[in-house]
C-alpha cells in the first residue's frame, strides 16, 4: 500500500513508491536482497523447528509418557465388582433383609421393601395377571348351585322382600305364631289365663273367715291368715264359755256347736258307778269316763258327735260350749 516501507507480521522491507525510476530500481533492488535473505532465515528457522517434532504418525511407550504409569497404578482394575454396602451413595444396604429393592431418591440410593417402594399406586384391571379369573372364580364359588332366579343379590333381596331387617321381620313373626297356639290356663284353685300373645294372669282367691272358720268351702286357698283365723275359732274353748246345763242320765245328746266341746259331770252321790259314753251314729257306744261316788269326768266330745251318761244320777252337769 501507498507510504507502507515493510511487512506487518515478518517486516521484509517494500521498495518506496513515487520516485524516479533510476532511484526506485536501485532501493527495490536493494530492498528485495534484504528481504530475500530475511526469507531465508525464517526458512531456515521453520526448517530447524520441524526437524526437533515428531512424525505425526509415531508411536510411545507408556514409559515415554512421563507420569503416566505412576497415575495408573493409582487407579482400580477394569474387572474391579463392589457390593451395594461399598457404594458411598447407597444407604442401609448391609441391614437390608432378602426381598428388597433400591430406590432412587433425590441424593442418593436408598433400600426398602417392593411395597414400600411403590407406595400408593393404581393398577389397572387389565395389568393384574389372574385378576378376572381370580374373581370369577370366588363368584361361581359363592354362587354355587344357587338357582338361575337367585344367583344375584337383586334377586336374593327382592325374594326376601326388600327388608333390611328381614331376620328380626320373621322372628317376630314366628314368635307371634308360637304365642298365640300356645296358652295357659289356671285349675284346681287358680282361674285366669289365656294365650301367650299379651301378659296373663292367674289368680288363686282367698278364702274369707267365715269360709276358713266353716270349713267347707274348697273352692278357695287357706292363707297363713285365714288358717290361724280357722284354727283360734274352732279351738276347743276359743270363743267357748262354761254353761250349766240340763241333762239326764240315760239319754243321747248330740254336739251341733260344729266345734268340739267338753264336758264335766258331778258324781256327788254315794254308790254311783256309771260310765260316761261318746258315739258317732248313736248306736255304738264307747265308754270315755266313769262317774262313781263323788268322782268327776271330763270328756272332750267331737263335732257331731252323740254322748251320754250310762244310768245313776250325779250332783251336776257343765258343757264349755
């Protein structure tokens, strides 16, 4: 270029432009032997460079290569295996049991169960081997040799007639049944009763005084009252009083107090030896006392039952009546 006197990289000098031609030829001249020469040492230099490389298709040893063995024996054997326990990024390796897998987490690998590992998931019908057969199978097992018209719920829901409750529907039912064909009923004294389908009573009545005093009614129960009732009234002298009475010997008197009385005779007079007697029907006789001289009797006589003094006579006759 105009002005420029040598190169920019290597500075060979460049003849100058613009002078007389005399002039030009001799600097170029000049210029273009020095240049020539300084070619020559870079030649020379690029030569003497190329000489100290290598081929670029040579060969070294691993000797030749300074450190490189050393750096070598630092490093593990290709073949070299590790378990899970020496891995520095695996956790709980050395106590896992049999079974489990390895899980990637956010920093390292960690050790668990499969369902664990897995957690909550979802499978599709079609992913689980088995499944349709499994439950076919369990259908067929629970419907067994149930008939074509109850092998469904619907159908075993309708037949038991919608009724959630349906087990309480028929006890009740069957119990209400059970009630009604049965019954109970009162005999002998006891009155009342009837079927099981409502609470029943059975009622035994009481006698009343005069019935346990009379005592012959038995159509009525005696209660602990009424018997001590019976019993005070119909005690020989409960209710009684000693009465003098008008009697004879030789003659049959008959007890219709309708309760036992007593009797007590007076001999009273000298030579007297008769006995006083009781009977049931006024014909046979039998002797429960003797009255002599001034000796006394006393006879307790039954209900109903005769008595009598056999003959002679006697100072008095008293009755507790």
């Amino acid at each position: 270029m105009a002005g420029e006197t040598e190169t920019p990289i290597y500075g060979f000098p460049i003849p100058t432009r613009g002078l007389a031609p005399k002039e030009f030829v001799d600097e170029a001249l000049d210029k273009i032997a020095l240049a020539i020469a300084m070619v020559e040492t870079v030649v020379v230099g690029i030569s003497n460079l190329a000489a100290s490389k290598a081929n670029a298709s040579h060969t070294h040893s691993l000797a030749q290569v300074l450190g490189l063995v050393d750096a070598l024996a630092g490093k593990m054997s290709a073949s070299k295996t590790f378990t899970l326990a020496e891995l520095m990024d695996v956790e709980g390796a050395a106590a896992a049991p049999a079974g489990y897998v390895l899980v990637k987490s956010a920093t390292s690998w960690q050790v668990m169960s499969a369902a664990a590992a897995m957690g909550n998931h979802q499978h599709g019908v079609a992913d689980i081997v088995g499944f349709d057969s499994a439950v076919t199978a369990k259908i067929n097992a629970l419907i067994a040799g149930a008939p074509g018209a109850l092998d469904t719920l619907y159908e075993l829901a309708a037949a038991l007639g919608n009724d959630p409750n349906f087990a309480t529907t028929v006890s009740t039912a069957l119990a209400a049944r059970a009630l009604a064909i049965r019954s109970v009923a009162g005999a002998g004294l006891a009155s009342g009763g009837g079927d099981l389908t409502a609470d029943r009573t059975i009622t035994v009545t009481k006698s009343t005084n005069p019935q346990a005093v009379a005592g012959i009614d038995d159509t009525t129960a005696m209660t602990p009252i009424r018997t001590k009732e019976a019993f005070d009234a119909r005690a020989l002298g409960a209710g009684q009083t000693w009465q003098n009475v008008s009697r004879a010997a030789g003659t049959s008197y008959q007890n219709t107090t309708g309760r036992p009385i007593q009797v007590v005779i007076n001999g009273g007079i000298t030579g007297n030896n008769n006995s006083f007697q009781v009977s049931t029907d006024n014909a046979s006789w039998v002797a429960a006392g003797t009255v002599n001289d001034f000796g006394i009797v006393y006879s307790v006589v039954p209900n109903g039952h005769y008595y009598r003094l056999g003959g002679g006579s006697f100072s008095y006759w008293s009755e507790l009546r």
